[in-house]
C-alpha cells in the first residue's frame, strides 16, 4: 500500500512538472538558461515586504544568485513584521532600505518575479520583453503578523515551485 502511495506521488511530481514546462509564462527563456548562477529582480508596491521576503528566501536558497529587489513606490523601510517573518523561516532578514524600481539603463534580469498589480502593470509598460513570472500576493501592510506570515508562505510556496521545476 505505502508502496503504491509513493509511486502515485513521483508520476503525480513528474507530471506536474511536464505540464508546468508548458504552461510558465517565460519557459522559453527559462530552459535557456543555467540555473546555477542567475539575477532575479523581485518587484512589488511598497518594497518593504512581498519583495523583500522574496529575496530573503531566494538568498537563503540560492546564496551564489545576485538577488534584488524594488517597488513601483517604495515605502520609508522595511516593515518590522517582516523582519520577524524572516527570522522566523531563518532566512536572512533585509538588509536593505526600499528602493524605486528604474528599469532604464539596466541590464535585463534572468527572472523578474512580480508580487503586486501595479508592479505587474509597470513591467508590462516598461518592460514587456522581461521574463516575467506573476504571484500575485495580498499586500499584509496594516495587518498582524498572521498575515505577513501567509504572504511569506504563498511566496515561498511559488518560488519553490519555480526552484524545483526551473
């Protein structure tokens, strides 16, 4: 029986991971490229959380990558609950102050990951030749802890994906 279960689970895997080639938005790009070494720009509103959870958890997988992240308007400074949401998932904390995204003048990035509707709508205006991948996440500002704790664990939860399929 458990036998039976683990065969199930690995076609389940593996088949996930077929259709997932077919339907990423930049597989194209992303087949073409060496996943041992690459920039990954992580963008949402404010820069002082979604984004900055997301490079703490990619710096924390992928230390050797060079990891950045900007928002369409940055706040003053990285929310302190998403501080402790780092530390608690022991990732490194931020260390960085938010900061504009300005996509002119820079070279493209291997991966643009995209955490908020009006970051989205920047890149598709600025620059719709990135290879972007959308996560489109609630924005836990204003809220409790709980709430920055599930914008942690629904991005950690794609971008594992996208590490583990890529």
């Amino acid at each position: 029986m458990l036998q039976d279960l683990l065969l199930v689970h690995d076609l389940a895997h593996a088949a996930g991971a077929v259709l997932y080639q077919f339907l990423a938005p930049s597989r194209k790009v992303r087949s073409q490229l060496p996943m041992s070494r690459m920039h990954v720009l992580l963008l949402c509103t404010g820069n002082s959380c979604r984004s900055q959870m997301a490079a703490a958890f990619l710096r924390a997988r992928r230390p050797a990558w060079s990891i950045e992240s900007a928002g369409t308007h940055p706040e003053a400074a990285v929310m302190p609950h998403s501080m402790d949401v780092c530390i608690e998932n022991a990732w490194p904390p931020p260390q960085e102050q938010p900061k504009r995204w300005a996509p002119e003048g820079r070279q493209q990035p291997d991966a643009v990951w995209v955490f908020s509707k009006p970051a989205l709508d920047a890149v598709r205006r600025r620059r719709p030749d990135w290879p972007m991948h959308e996560a489109l996440v609630p924005d836990p500002i204003g809220r409790g802890i709980e709430a920055y704790r599930q914008s942690a664990e629904a991005i950690a939860a794609r971008l594992e994906g996208w590490l583990t399929t890529g």
